[in-house]
C-alpha cells in the first residue's frame, strides 16, 4: 500500500467516525492511531512477492504441434481405461495420489503401482517421438515417484 493509499484510507475512516469523536483535541491522536492500525492491517496481508529484474521475461514456452498432441493421445489410447484414468488425473488434472485413490475407489499404493507402469509404457510408445530430429518431440514425463 502506498503513502497516498494509506492517507487516503485513514482519511476515509476518520471521516466515518467524526461523529464519535468526542474530544476535539484528541482528532490528530485518533487519526494517528487509525493511519498505525490501518497500515498494520494492510501489512499482515498476504501479498505475492514481486520479483524485480533487470531482464525480460523468458520467451514463453511453445505450444507443441498437432502431430505431438496425436501421438500422446494414441500412446494413451493404449492403455488400460483404469491405468489412463490414474494418468490423466495425477499428470493432467494435477491430483495427488490420494485424490485420485478417492475417487477411483481404489488405494494409494494402488494409484502409485499404475502409474508407474503406465509411465513405463509411455515412454516406450513415446521413445521415437521425443527423439525425432525435427524438435517436435522434447517430452519429459514424470518419473514413477510423481516428481
């Protein structure tokens, strides 16, 4: 917050209770007392750090072709409904292994054992295409410990 959001903000809430003020003398006290609870307010806010740099931002990530899309969705083709069930919940939807247990009806070391060989079994199918000299490839799966 700055100095002008702050002063502004103080002003505004003494303004709100003038007429509660009952000594007149005691205005400057009580507009300090606001502008200190009104900044120690703001500041136990959680704000996002900002990160100031001398640099542009890194270009952004490019957005894989048509012909990479395909071939994961046909490497996942070939799994097993439950087995691309439990990838595409952890890898995709971003679930922990217990979320997806839950709604899977199943447990985690279940969750945990399918996913490993599907990620086994996707490398595999994917192999040739993330080593294609064109560049289209670059896929990184995540190991089997989900990191």
């Amino acid at each position: 917050m700055t100095a002008e959001d702050l002063t502004q903000t103080t002003l505004a809430k003494v303004f709100t209770a003038w007429r509660r003020i009952r000594h007149r003398d005691a205005v400057n006290a009580y507009a300090m007392r606001t502008l200190l609870n009104t900044y120690l307010a703001e500041s136990r806010r959680k704000r996002p750090a900002e990160l100031l740099t001398g640099e542009p931002p890194e270009r952004p990530v490019e957005t894989p072709g048509p012909e990479l899309r395909l071939a994961i969705l046909g490497a996942l083709a070939t799994l097993p409904p439950k087995a691309r069930a439990v990838v595409v919940l952890r890898y995709w939807a971003d679930l922990s292994v217990d979320q997806v247990a839950g709604l899977l009806g199943c447990s985690a070391g279940h969750v945990k054992s399918q996913s490993a060989r599907a990620l086994d079994k996707l490398r595999l199918l994917l192999d040739d295409v993330a080593t294609e000299p064109d560049g289209v490839g670059a896929i990184k799966l995540p190991n089997s410990a989900g990191e």
